[in-house]
C-alpha cells in the first residue's frame, strides 16, 4: 500500500491537487488510481512472491482511491499464491 500512496502523492502533486498528510486518509481519498500505475508497483512485488502475476489481477480502468485498489488486489494475489504455491494448509 505504501507504494500506491507514494504514486498518488506524485501524481497529485503533478495535478495540484492538495492530499491529506495521514497515509491512511490518503488511501481513503477519491483519487484515481491508474491501472497502468498499479501493474507497474505489481512488478516491484513478483520477485518477491516468486512468480509472475497475470495482468488478469488488475482492474481494467483503473481503482478511485488506494484504499479499492488494495481491496480489490489482495484477494487476488492471495489466490494467486495459493493456486502457485499452494495454501500452506
């Protein structure tokens, strides 16, 4: 999540848009989170996961603030492990 915060501090402050200070109001703002933005912070986490993720994981168009954009990833990814590399259970 602190990736995606940090793309939409940069992206806002490219727009003039004024952001909350608290990471946590920020990943609750409505501000547009790019799919393109978050396929490119999904690539940063693949070496770490070990795998490749498909580009199925992101929502076509795009998320309206960091806080849907998590919502939305992390039961996918978590499946996405479990179907790789098993659910551990």
């Amino acid at each position: 999540m602190e990736e995606l915060i940090g793309a939409m501090i940069a992206a806002a402050a490219i727009k003039g848009i004024a952001l909350p200070s608290a990471p946590a109001d920020i990943a609750r703002s409505a501000l547009e989170v790019d799919s393109l933005v978050v396929v490119s912070i999904l690539c940063a986490v693949e070496p770490i996961l070990g795998f490749e993720l498909p580009e199925s994981v992101v929502r076509t168009g795009g998320y309206s603030s960091v806080r849907s954009a998590v919502d939305h990833l992390v039961p996918h990814i978590e499946a996405q492990w479990a179907t790789k590399k098993g659910s551990g259970r």
